[in-house]
C-alpha cells in the first residue's frame, strides 16, 4: 500500500503544518486540499510546489529536489520535509509599546488581515529561514515584523500627533508593514488600529494640550502639582516649599509704617463769669 501524506484534521487557524514523516517513498500519493499548497523542503530550502489535487510523486513532478540531490525513482525513499501552507486569509492581533519624542509611553494594539499569497518564497524565508514550523512560531514572527513598523512610525511624534492623527498614522505604517511581508511571500489584506493608550501622568497632560495650553504651561501646572503633592507628604518641608512657590513674597523686605506723631497737649482755665473749664487762650 502506498504512503499517504496528507494534512488531516487542519484547525481554522492553523497557517502551516509540518508532514511528521520526512522518509518519503517514491509513488506516494501526496494530498493536497483545496485552499493548501504542498511545499517539498531540505537543508532549509524550498524546491517543488504542488497545488491542490493528488499526486503520485515520481521524479517528474519533483524536478527541482531530484535535480539537486540526484534523486532516481524507484531506489531508496528520499528524504525531505513536507510543509502545507494555508491559502485562506488570517487575522491577527499585534500589540506593541513605544515612546513619543517627548518619552511619553504609548501604548498600541489592533488587528492584521493577511495571507500567504507565494507559499514557495514563505516557506523559503519563514519556515527555512526562521525555524518557523508551527502556526504559533509563524503568526510571533509576523507580529514582531508589524509590532517593529509600527513602534518605528509612532516614535517619530509627539504625544498629541501621535493621538491625533492615527489615521494618516496607519497609511504609512500599512505601506511599510506591506513592503516587508512581501518579501517574505505574504500578502497583508488590511491593517487596524484599535486602540492608543498611555499612562495616567502624560493622559492628564495630553487633556490640558487639547484645551489649547501650551505646553510651558502644562509643564508649569505639573510642577505646581507635584511641588503641592510634596507638601502634603513632607509636613516638615512647608515653610522651604512655600517660599519656592512665592518667591517675590518671601524675597520682600517687610515694610513698617513710621510711628504716628505726638498730638500736643490742650491746657484749660475756669470762666471768670461762669466758673466752666474752657481752653486756654
């Protein structure tokens, strides 16, 4: 009975599967499912390619990997890696941490469509090339190639352009990601984002900079804030710090008013007829 090789039981989301058995005998019946490309790998590189349909494997349809090794059909099983790729779109969650020009945190996450559009060069430079023989191993190697696009684009801004303007953001992040999957053989379909977070400190700020405050005086609100926050922790610092905050006040010689002048004395005399006291004079 001849050998089947076949990937049975494919999950949704599976994106490659690797053939357990890499002894092939020559008249095995290779199966390929539709929305799959079977593709023959050795030492690390991808030679011959079948598409869907079954195949009876001779050394007519395997030309490239009989070419190379001097394969003769009908001797000994050869040995070769069989790698099915998926054909389907995937969609897959990225995430990713960065800072803006000012060093505030950033915080980004959404989701990718894409598909293996030349399974021949994927597996060359993906599961050859990186070790990537799992779906799990594939879609980290994907998102460490967008988280990397992205983390590089949204460094280029400050912190309300980087809030700001997420759609022109996305444009040229897609571009780029798109450019770099195509040169391993895949095809990104679309690309999202879906959120855009920092920490509390610099969302505060963030607010005040869409209030139309310009940012000396956020800088200055902060620093009020955190002197005032000190003040509260440090009892014993109060009098240092208030000085701080009002410096022209406890920099001011204290003014005294002069003493006011001695009023003179009024001397009184009894009236002569009426014998009241009256002023003298």
């Amino acid at each position: 009975m001849p050998q089947v090789i076949e990937w049975r039981g494919a999950a949704e989301d599976a994106i490659v599967f690797r053939y357990p058995v890499e002894e092939i005998q020559w008249g095995a019946q290779l199966v390929v499912h539709e929305y799959e490309v079977a593709v023959f790998l050795r030492d690390g590189k991808s030679y011959d390619v079948f598409p869907a349909g079954r195949h009876t494997l001779t050394t007519q349809n395997l030309p490239l990997l009989s070419k190379v090794f001097g394969l003769v059909f009908g001797k000994t099983p050869f040995k070769s890696t069989v790698i099915y790729v998926a054909q389907k779109q995937f969609a897959g969650k990225w995430g990713a941490k960065a800072q803006t020009t000012e060093l505030a945190p950033l915080m980004v996450h959404g989701t990718f469509w894409f598909r293996i559009g030349d399974p021949n060069l994927f597996v060359n430079q993906v599961v050859g090339g990186q070790g990537a023989y799992t779906s799990e191993q594939v879609d980290e190697f994907l998102r460490g190639i967008i988280n990397e696009r992205v983390i590089d684009e949204v460094s280029k801004y400050d912190l309300a352009t980087a809030f700001t303007k997420l759609n022109e953001t996305s444009t040229t992040v897609k571009v780029n990601i798109n450019d770099a999957l195509g040169r391993i053989g895949t095809d990104l379909v679309d690309f999202k984002f879906e959120g855009i977070d920092t920490s509390d400190e610099f969302r505060d700020r963030l607010f005040w900079l869409r209030q139309r405050m310009s940012g000396a005086d956020v800088l200055r609100m902060e620093t009020m804030k955190d002197v005032g926050k000190s003040l509260a922790t440090s009892p014993g610092a109060g009098l240092g710090s208030g000085m701080v905050l009002f410096p022209q006040i406890a920099n001011t010689p204290m003014q005294y008013a002069p003493p006011a002048a001695a009023q003179p004395q009024t001397s009184f005399v009894s009236c002569p007829k009426c014998q009241a006291s009256v002023p003298q004079g």
